[in-house]
C-alpha cells in the first residue's frame, strides 16, 4: 500500500509540475513532462488520469500554436504548425474518448446523480477545449472545412451538456 500512495503522490507531483511550467509559459517543458507522465498514465491504465494528461496536452499544443502565430515562428519545439495540429487533435480525440467511456461506465453502474452531472462537466470541458483548438488551426490541417465543421460540432455539444448540467 505504501509503494502505491507514493505512486500516486510522485504522478501528482509531475501533472502539478507540468500545470506550473504551462502557466509559467514554459509549454515545451510542460508538453515533455505531460508526454512522459502519460506514457506511465497508459502503463498503469488510470483511464483519469490519461484522459487530464490528454487534455492538458492539447490546450499546450494550442498555446505552442498560438506562440508561433504570434512570433512568427516556422517551428517550437521541433514541431511545425501542421504537426501541432496533427498531435493537438490527437490528444484532444483521446481525451474525449476516455472520457465518453468512463462517463457510460459510470453510468451503467451508479445511473444519473450529481456524480454524473460531474462526468458530464468535465466532458463537456473536453468538447469546448477541443472546438478552440479546431477553429484555431484548422487553416495549417489539409481539410480545414472538416476541421470548421467538428469545430462548430463540437461547440454545440459542449452547450448541450452544460444545458443538461444546469
């Protein structure tokens, strides 16, 4: 039991380090953290804490994206506007599929309560984070109207479930 707590303590530690170094503005420091303590997140098959570390993921490709918009850059981080986008949509598509199965599991076995308006928070957080990202780079992806479209898409499913919340 006691190796486990320190597990548990350690993978704190390493998101809060990430959330610090993303708010500092470090979001390359941040996005190597966040991509180590998600390979471990994945080893250990915590479906939570995969589904923070893929969403915290792709709000730091957002903002490595909208640094290089700013500066002008051709790259941050060894990546291209085109591959943030790529792996930004990536993070964001993982998120939101953990999330909407441990939201059904959830379901399945507990049915609706004020714990499931909370799932339903947090997913609806996922969608809006995801319909930004999409708006924002769908010019640097090969289909950007199918980018627009899930943008747009995934807006109003994020309204719909903060309706339901509410």
């Amino acid at each position: 039991m006691a190796v486990f707590s320190e597990t548990v303590e350690t993978l704190y530690k390493v998101v809060r380090s990430a959330n610090s170094a993303f708010h500092a503005g470090e979001l390359e420091v941040a996005s190597l953290i966040l991509v180590d303590a998600l390979r471990l997140f994945k080893r250990l098959g915590n479906k939570k804490a995969i589904e923070i570390a893929s969403n915290n993921l792709g709000n730091i490709m957002l903002g490595m994206y909208q640094e290089m918009e700013t500066d002008n850059l051709k790259t941050i981080g060894g990546f291209t506007k085109r591959q943030l986008a790529v792996k930004g949509i990536a993070y964001f598509h993982e998120a939101i599929q953990e999330g909407e199965k441990s939201y059904e599991e959830f379901y399945e076995l507990q049915g609706w309560s004020t714990i499931c308006l909370s799932f339903m928070q947090h997913l609806a957080n996922r969608y809006f984070n995801r319909s930004l990202f999409l708006l924002t780079v769908k010019d640097d992806y090969e289909k950007p109207d199918e980018l627009k479209q899930l943008g747009i898409r995934d807006l109003r499913i994020a309204s719909d479930m903060d309706q339901e919340v509410i």
